[in-house]
C-alpha cells in the first residue's frame, strides 16, 4: 500500500522550488485577474488593451506561465481592471518571512 504525505497548501514549496510564496502568489494573482476579466465579458484581446499589454501575454498570465511577470507587472494589471492593491507589512508569523495574497 503507498502512504499518501499530506501537502503544505503550496505546491510549489512541495516540489522544491526557490520562492514558493512568491509563485503562489502570482498564480493567486493571475486567477483573480482571469476572474475579473470573466466577470466584464472581455475577450482577451480587449482585455490586454485595458492592461495595455499583448493578448499573448496576457494568455500567459491566464494559463499561469508567470516566470516573466513581476509581482509589480501583475499589480498593474489589476490596476487597470480598476482594482486597487493594498500591501500591509507586520511581523512574521513562522519561522521566516512570507508572501501571501489575500484575495476578497
């Protein structure tokens, strides 16, 4: 019988990647933006005029191919899909540091 290991909730901390909050983040990130995006009845081609960006980075955005985009990049783009990002910075809660996107 295999034993089955309970994951962390981050995927990418599981299989060893170097920032996994960073990634998680992103893709938290992109999934709202796809939502917003959902939400307006926008093509994506119309979407990636509003962000001002081409309709083939923003079907990497979608798709999660994010290893080009910035945190920043991405904050823009919810910026111009007329939301507002708010960073709030305290001290730490675990052992180290981390990111993590909280999303209504």
């Amino acid at each position: 019988m295999e034993s089955v290991e309970q994951g962390s909730g981050n995927v990418f901390a599981d299989i060893g990647l170097p920032d996994p909050e960073e990634h998680l983040a992103k893709v938290k990130v992109s999934l709202l933006i796809e939502d917003l995006i959902k939400e307006r009845g926008l093509t994506q081609g119309q979407a990636a005029g509003v962000m001002g960006t081409s309709q083939a980075e923003l079907s990497q955005i979608i798709r999660g191919v994010l290893r080009d985009f910035t945190m920043d990049r991405l904050f823009r783009c919810l910026n111009a899909l007329d939301q507002d990002v708010e960073i709030s910075v305290h001290p730490k809660r675990e052992a180290r540091g981390r990111v993590l996107v909280a999303v209504p």
